[in-house]
C-alpha cells in the first residue's frame, strides 16, 4: 500500500499539486486520471521519488519514502517496476538485453539466471523467443508487453504505469491492460497507473483518482462513474456524446428499478 499526505509540488509559479491525499491499494490497479497537464505524470514521479515534492509524504507502507537515506532508497527501489511513458526501451538494446538491464543494475544474479529470468518473463507476456530483436523490429503493442517484462524482472512489490496504453489501438490497450491487472492481482502488487484511456477507466477502475486543477475533483471506481453527478468528471468522462448518452440511459434505468 503506498499513501501520500498533502503532496504539493510547484515548478516557479506553476502549482502543479496543491495537496494530494490518497492511498493506491496492493491488489488492484489504481488509476489516476485527468486532462492532459494535469500532473499526472508529475504525481507519478514523486510517488517513485523521482521528484522531490515541495511539501508533504510519501508512505510505502509505513515506511516515508523522502526519510530515507540513499542506501534505503536503493533498497525501495528494487521493489519497484516502471512502465514509462512511451516505452522507454533502449533502442540499441535487444529485447533480451532491455529486460536483463534492471539485473544488471541491482543483483548478482549470474548470467544463466539472468537468461532463464528474462525467458521467465517474457512467457509473462506472452512473448517468448523474441530476445534477440530489437525494440525497432516489434509492433507498438509488443514493445509494451516487453515494457512489462523489464518492469517484473525484478519481482516488484509496486508497479507504475505510465500511459500504458497511449498509440495503441482499443483491442490492444484492453489485453494491456487485462495483462497489467492479470499480474498485479497474481501477485498483490501495488499497480499505479495513469491514464485518460475511458476503456482502462471502465475496464479495471477499482480505485480512481481524477486530478484538476492540482487538486482530487473526485475519487471512486468504475462502477461509481455511471452514477456520480460530479460535474468535473462529468465533463471529463463524457465528453463524447455517444457516452453521454449512456450514462443518460443508465441513471434512467437506476431510477426505473
Ligand atoms: N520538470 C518539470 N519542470 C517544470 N514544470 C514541469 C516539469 N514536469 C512537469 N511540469 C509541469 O507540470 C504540469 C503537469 O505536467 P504532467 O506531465 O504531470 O501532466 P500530465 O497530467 O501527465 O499530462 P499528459 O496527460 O499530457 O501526460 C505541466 O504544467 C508541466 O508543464
Ligand atoms: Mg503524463
């Protein structure tokens, strides 16, 4: 579980956060969603430290992520897979060689451990037996299942999820996203994923988060949404008519019943 109390974060004049209090669950995708700019990404960052934040904590557990000494952190950090924004493979790398790299970095592993480690994890993701490409020679889609891959090498305990979906086409974006939840029930990650993606909001929204104006305008999950008549999800959400529509329907229904 990791929790945050009244995080702010301000580049210049710009607040970008202006107190987030919030907890992500182990178990279960959490999901932070909001307009392009609205901090997303910056959240994201000061929850991986990545960001110092300009007041407020960080809690993985009981432990205060920004208490630490640097040792400490390294200790955190192992425990923790990204999935970046766009993919972030090393280009000049295979894919073997892309999910093999965080092993590089934090154990002793030896070479045959880390070979039958990144097969482990590539039969992950259903992807087995292309190690020897590069990221440039697979789909948009593989290349995020190997993003994946590189992210549960190191059998995290927190799981953090960029935009996991963005270029990729609906159907893909869903068995990304069943994938991702796939591996954070199986094994009780904390999973933290931003998105504007409203399949992934509908699809594996358990605990929602939606940030605005550096603030949470609303909290809840999927099934939450149809109902709410938060009007900064509302606006957000449904902002395409077809979907309008089907929340009209739904509330009628709800009323109806
Ligand atoms: N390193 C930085 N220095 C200064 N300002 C930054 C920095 N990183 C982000 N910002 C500002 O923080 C705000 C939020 O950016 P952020 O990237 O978190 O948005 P986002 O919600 O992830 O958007 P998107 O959906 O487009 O990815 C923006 O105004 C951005 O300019
Ligand atoms: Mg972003």
């Amino acid at each position: 579980m990791i929790r945050t109390e009244n995080i702010t974060k301000t580049f210049g004049s710009n607040e970008v956060l202006k107190g987030i209090t919030t907890e992500f669950y182990a178990g279960k995708p959490n999901l932070i969603i909001g307009s392009s700019g609205a901090g997303k990404t910056v959240l994201l960052k000061l929850l991986i430290g990545l960001f110092t934040p300009t007041s407020g904590k960080v809690f993985y557990g009981d432990t205060d992520l920004y208490a630490l000494n640097p040792k400490e952190l390294r200790v955190i950090r192992m425990k923790v897979g990204m999935l970046f924004q766009g993919n972030a493979l090393f280009d000049s790398m295979t894919v073997g060689e892309n999910i093999r790299f965080p092993m590089d970095m934090f154990t002793k592993m030896t070479a045959q451990e880390k070979r039958k480690r990144v097969d482990e994890c590539l039969e992950m993701v259903n992807m087995e037996g292309i190690n020897d490409r590069f990221p440039s020679e697979v789909s948009g889609g593989m290349q995020k299942r190997v993003g994946i891959a590189r992210a549960m090498v190191l059998e995290p305990e927190y799981l953090f999820c960029d935009e996991p979906n963005s270029g990729l086409d609906p159907q893909t974006s869903i068995l990304i996203d069943e994938l991702i939840c796939d591996l954070t029930n199986r094994n009780n990650i904390t999973t933290v994923i931003n998105t504007h993606d409203m399949n992934s909001v509908m699809g594996i929204g358990d605990n929602i988060i939606l940030l605005k104006n550096g603030l949470i305008a609303w909290h809840g999950n999927k099934s939450q949404v149809l109902e709410s008549d938060n009007q900064v999800l509302e606006d957000f959400i449904f902002a395409s008519p077809f979907l309008r529509r089907l929340r009209a329907d739904a509330l009628k229904q709800r009323s109806n019943g």
